[in-house]
C-alpha cells in the first residue's frame, strides 16, 4: 500500500501492514469518529431535504404519482429555492468530503492520527457543519464561501501531511 508497508514487514502473519503501522484500534479511532460524525451530518441533511421538499412540493401542488425517470434536479424552479438548498448541500456532502475521508483512513493507518492532523480532521469536519447549515438556511455566497476554504485548508493540510509522511517513509525526503 505504501513504502511504510513494505520494508521490514513479517509477510507471514495476515495483514502485516496493521501490525507494522501499529494501527489497533487505538490509532485508527479518529477516521472511525469522524466518518461515523460524516455520517450523522449526512443522514441529518438527507431527513432535513426531504421535508423539506416534501412539504415544497405539497404546497406546489406536486405529485409523485405516475412520475417516471425524472430526477431531483427537475424540482429546481419548481419548488422554492430554499427548499432546494438542503438537496444542494446533501449532493455536496457527497463529493469533498469522500476525499477526506480517504486521506483522514490514511493518516489513521500510517499512525498519524495524532497532533496537529487530529484538530485539522475535526476543524474539517466542523467546518463542513457550519457550511451546511449556513447553505440549508440562510445560503448567504460570502460566508458559505469563507467556511468552505477555510475547511478547503485543513484538508489541505491533512494531505500535504499524508503526501510527507509517505514521502518520507519511501526515503525520498529525510
């Protein structure tokens, strides 16, 4: 998987590179805490999208009756705006914060769970928070924005991490 995995591994227990890494269940708790908190947020939006265009779509007289192979996307100037911002931000949460989870499972295998990559992931995490219930309600571009690079940066930094640590393991930087 990385260089970290492959020198001075005993290829003869199974999945030797947890050992090596020393993962247990200890060092891989932060990507389990911050993937199940992912979670949470993506179940509360999805609950929070369909009342919300549910009761949109009763008020504008729209039925689900005899509606075949239409897609979300169809309800946008049917329904009002605020009852799609709640559908934007759920497709939202399908996207970035996939790329964290990734890197944050990488860092927990590598051992890097720690330190200043542990309040990087939960800022992320937070900060995905504050920008979902700042686009599901008031949706102002400016602070959306502002809170969105500013998590945009601790994922930076979470994979500019992750990149070093490889690197370094690989020998390639001391």
């Amino acid at each position: 998987m990385f260089c970290v995995v492959t020198r001075g591994v005993d290829r003869s227990r199974p999945f030797p590179e947890l050992s090596r890494v020393g993962i247990g269940w200890v060092a891989s708790s932060l990507h389990v805490y911050l993937r199940d908190t992912g979670q949470v947020l993506n179940v509360v939006m999805q609950v929070w999208m369909y009342v919300s265009r549910f009761t949109a779509m009763k008020r504008a007289g729209i039925s689900l009756q005899g509606r075949v192979g239409t897609r979300g996307n169809a309800l946008e100037g049917a329904i009002p705006d605020q009852a799609n911002w709640k559908a934007h931000n759920y497709a939202h949460l399908m996207e970035q914060p996939t790329l964290f989870y990734a890197i944050a499972l990488t860092l927990a295998l590598m051992g890097w769970g720690g330190g200043i990559n542990y309040w990087l992931a939960w800022g992320y995490v937070g900060l995905r928070i504050v920008h979902s219930l700042i686009q599901a309600t008031a949706n102002v571009v400016t602070y959306r924005f502002l809170v969105f690079t500013l998590a945009s940066v601790c994922l930076l930094g979470l994979t500019v991490h992750a990149g070093l640590k490889i690197l370094h393991d690989c020998g390639i930087i001391g």
